[in-house]
C-alpha cells in the first residue's frame, strides 16, 4: 500500500495585479485577514487535515512568507523577558509540527505551471496542491483535506477537486463542474468547464482551491498548450486526464466551510469584516460600529 499523503504544495507565486497596489511589493498570501496572514491560515488548515510537508512555490517579493514561517528566537527571548505571555503565545504556530520546503517559479506563467514547478521535488508520490490565496471556513475550520485524501485513497481516484456551491449568476467566475450523474457531497467528476455562461452551465459547483493528484498531473501539464497570456492553466491539465479516461472526484464544502478567496477586493474586503467580526476581543464592537455607519 502506498504511503499516506502528507505533502501538500502550496502556489504563492501569483503576481496579484487585482490587488495592486497593496501588492506592489507585498505578497497578497501575506495580507492580513482579521488577525492572520491569509497564508497562516492555509497552513493551519492543511495541519489540522494532517500534512506534514508544505512546499511553498513561491516567486519575487514573496520572501516575507519563508520569514513569517522561520522560528525568530530574538523575539521569542524579549517577549518572555519582557513577561509578554499574551503575545508569546501568538508565536505558537512558529513551533508547529511542519516541514517547510521552498521553490522558484522563476516566471509567472500561470497556476498549472507553478503546480509543474514543483515536480522535482514531489516525483511519483501522490499529493495535495491547497491556493496559497484562499482560506475554508471562517478561521481555518475546516478538515475538507483530510476528507478529499480519504476519498482519492478510498475509490482510488487520480484527482479529487474541491468545489462550492455559488448562485447561478456567478458561475460565469469560476470554473465550473460538470458531474457524472446525482451529486451529493462527493460525486464523479466527469469535466470541468471554465468560466461557462448562465445558460450553459452544467452545474452550481465552483472549483474551491484545493485538489488531490496522482503524479499523473504532472505529465498532463507538460502536455498542456498555454492559453491566454502565455500561462498554463491546471484546469487545463485535469481536463485532459479526464477526457483520457482518469478517474476524477469533486468534494463539496460545507455549509460551514464556505471559501474566502483572497484575489480581488470585493471578497477581500468581505472576508476581513467577517473574520474581524467573529473577532473573541474585538467583534462585539466592531459589529455596534458597523451598526452605526450603516
Ligand atoms: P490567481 O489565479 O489569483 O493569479 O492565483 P494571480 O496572478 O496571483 O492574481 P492576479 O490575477 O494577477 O490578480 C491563484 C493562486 O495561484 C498562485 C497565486 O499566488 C495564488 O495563490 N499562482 C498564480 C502562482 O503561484 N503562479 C502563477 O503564475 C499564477
């Protein structure tokens, strides 16, 4: 039997235009999100569902998230002197049981081809690739990995794929599934259509951030033409596994797992307020001062 999947990769390496100019120099997956770092939360997340081996794939100016992930021991050391027992603890995360890995995308040539960056360093094993821009459910709560690694290894699928239900107008935003008979909270996977109009849509469930791939993927993105922009797209890469016959499998979120994602601003700024408002300290009063604006 093969090994458990414990290594998830983790694409940082995006330029983030629709976020300019707050990512001019900073990365977006760095962007605080209530108290967290977007990416924080992600590696929470995915060390909650038992990955024990991150590779970043991470590209110019991001080298703020290798340092948020270093152990900073100069202060560590003021903090206890200083008996800041408060603040020490929000360094916990710093001592998590993780292996940290760190490659290039030396050019940003789409989301397929940071995934295909990082085949040297994964080989033949199976493995998790979780947006580093995207966070599932309000603080991370959310165990959607797990529940994917168990299906892919359950019905020996070669890609598992996340997915969200979204109102009918907006599927013209996502990539879109097109399942293989009844959908419940898993279902075969049989296309994915990108960006489809309101008419020709073949379902509600958006492509959420997080997938499972045999090696398999791999070989499919070599073979993957680039699209717009020169960039090739993982989308790309699964349609034509499973147009060869691969078996595929969406996973739907929970209600109480929806998806922020942290790409434009509209959801920027509607994660913030709603992760500020389930804020232990802060929330209460945030929500009478929202209550007052409006
Ligand atoms: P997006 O599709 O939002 O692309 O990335 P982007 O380039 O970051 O953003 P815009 O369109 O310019 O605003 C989804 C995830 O994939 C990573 C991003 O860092 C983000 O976490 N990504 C995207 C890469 O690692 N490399 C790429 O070439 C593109």
């Amino acid at each position: 039997m093969a090994d458990p999947i414990d290594l998830a990769v983790v694409p940082v390496a995006g330029h983030g235009t629709r976020l300019l100019p707050a990512t001019k120099s900073q990365p977006k997956e760095m962007l605080p999100v209530g108290r967290k770092p977007v990416v924080q939360y992600v590696v929470e997340e995915l060390a909650q569902s038992g990955i024990q081996r991150l590779l970043f794939v991470t590209g110019a100016s991001k080298t703020s998230i290798e340092n948020h992930f270093d152990i900073d021991e100069g202060l560590v050391t003021y903090l206890r002197e200083s008996g800041r027992e408060d603040e020490l603890q929000q360094l916990s995360f710093e001592r998590r049981r993780m292996e940290y890995f760190y490659t290039r995308q030396r050019r940003q040539l789409g989301l397929g081809h940071a995934v295909l960056c990082a085949k040297p360093l994964v080989g033949r094993q199976s493995f998790v690739v979780a947006l580093g821009d995207s966070i599932i459910g309000i603080n991370a709560k959310s165990d959607i990995v797990q529940r994917m690694v168990e299906q892919f290894e359950k019905s020996k699928a070669d890609i598992v794929v996340a997915f969200e239900e979204v109102p009918r107008e907006e599927v013209v935003r996502y990539g879109i599934a097109r399942p293989k008979g009844e959908t419940g909270s898993s279902f075969e996977l049989a296309d994915l259509i990108e960006k489809p109009s309101v008419e020709e849509a073949p379902s509600q469930l958006a492509v959420a951030a997080r997938y499972v791939f045999s090696p398999a993927i791999f070989d499919a993105l070599e073979r993957t033409e680039p699209g717009k922009g020169g960039e090739i797209q993982l989308t790309d890469a699964i349609r034509i596994l499973l147009k060869e016959g691969a078996k595929g499998i969406g996973m739907c979120l929970g209600p109480e797992e929806p998806r922020f994602d942290i790409g434009n601003y509209e959801s920027y700024f509607k994660s913030f307020v709603e992760f500020a408002l389930a804020d232990p300290d802060y929330g209460d009063a945030l929500r009478e001062h929202i209550r007052k604006l409006i």
